[in-house]
C-alpha cells in the first residue's frame, strides 16, 4: 500500500488500521501485529482502538460498515527524505494471517 500524502518528520502519519471482524461483521480480538521489515528512515508504532470503515470483506457482506483496530503509524526521523517502506504481519487468534508491505514519501 502506498500512502497518497507524505508525511512529515517528527510527526506520527497513519498508513492504514488493521481490524479484525467475523462474517456476521461482529468484532473479534485484535490481530497481532509484527514488524517484519523495518523503515530505514522511520519508525512504526501501533494505536489501538482506531476506527474504520470496511472498504472490502471476504464474504462481501461488511463493506460499509464502521470496525474498530488496530491504526499502523509511521514516524519519519528528523532530517531524512525520500522514500521508505516496511512490512507487517498481522495474526488473528483464528491463525489467519495478512501480510501488508507500506511505501511512504517523506516531505522535504
């Protein structure tokens, strides 16, 4: 995923929000969530309790709808430019698992 708007050093920019829901779109425990790649030029830290809505579900049946998860936030370090990237792994309890791999650019 590529994040549209690029972010500012120093200042925490969310890439995207992992959440976890059953078919019936009911909520499930939060996945797990795991660096597997670090940024070079940043960090990432994870906020719970973020609010979304599904853009797309297995079943079909909970796009629209308004979840809550698990918010993905990348930090740019001071003094650094360009692009960066890092992956995550995230685990439900139900042992599924998404691997997502974000793309940022930092302002100048």
């Amino acid at each position: 995923a590529v994040r549209s708007m690029p972010v500012v050093p120093g200042r925490p920019a969310r890439v995207f929000i992992f959440a976890g829901f059953g078919k019936n779109c009911e909520p499930v425990a939060a996945p797990r969530i795991t660096i597997t790649e670090p940024p070079a030029k940043g960090d990432v830290s994870f906020v719970p309790g973020q609010e979304t809505t599904v853009q797309y579900s297995a079943q079909g049946t909970c796009a629209g709808r308004k979840v809550t998860g698990t918010g993905i936030y990348y930090t740019a370090r001071a003094g650094q430019q360009g692009g960066d990237r890092f992956s995550i792994l995230a685990k439900l309890p139900s042992h599924e698992t998404a691997t997502r791999t974000f793309e940022v650019t930092i302002a100048e």
